[in-house]
C-alpha cells in the first residue's frame, strides 16, 4: 500500500475536485482520494494494482497536471 499527497494544477472549484475524483474513481487499486480547493490530492492505492505512473497519467489527461 502507498501513500502520497500531490499537487495539481488545475483545480479551481468544487466541480473541479468533483470531476478529479470522477476521474480517479474507476481506476483500478485507488483505495482512497480525496482533493481540495488548493490542489492537493491525498491517495492511497495498491501498488501490486497499479502504478504510480498510471495515476499520474490519469490525472493529466483529464487536465489536472501534477506540479512536482
């Protein structure tokens, strides 16, 4: 299990944490997020589910670029 808060770019109201979460959501092995206003986004997932990678892959398609 990993844990990890990124930064995005991108989030600008409360429909934005919405739809970020709508992208995360089916993701296969995200055991939790959860996102707020200032662009943080608080995961847990199954690393033998899936990849840091692919989350982050996930989050910019959608538009919501990690700044790291």
């Amino acid at each position: 299990m990993q844990t990890e808060t990124l930064q995005v770019s991108g989030v600008r109201c409360e429909r934005c944490v919405m739809r970020l979460g709508a992208v995360l959501q089916p993701l296969e092995g995200i055991e939790a997020a959860n996102a707020n206003l200032m662009g943080q986004v608080m995961l847990q997932w199954n690393d033998e589910r899936i990849e840091r990678d692919e989350i982050v892959a996930a989050l910019s398609n959608a538009g919501f670029v990690p700044v790291e």
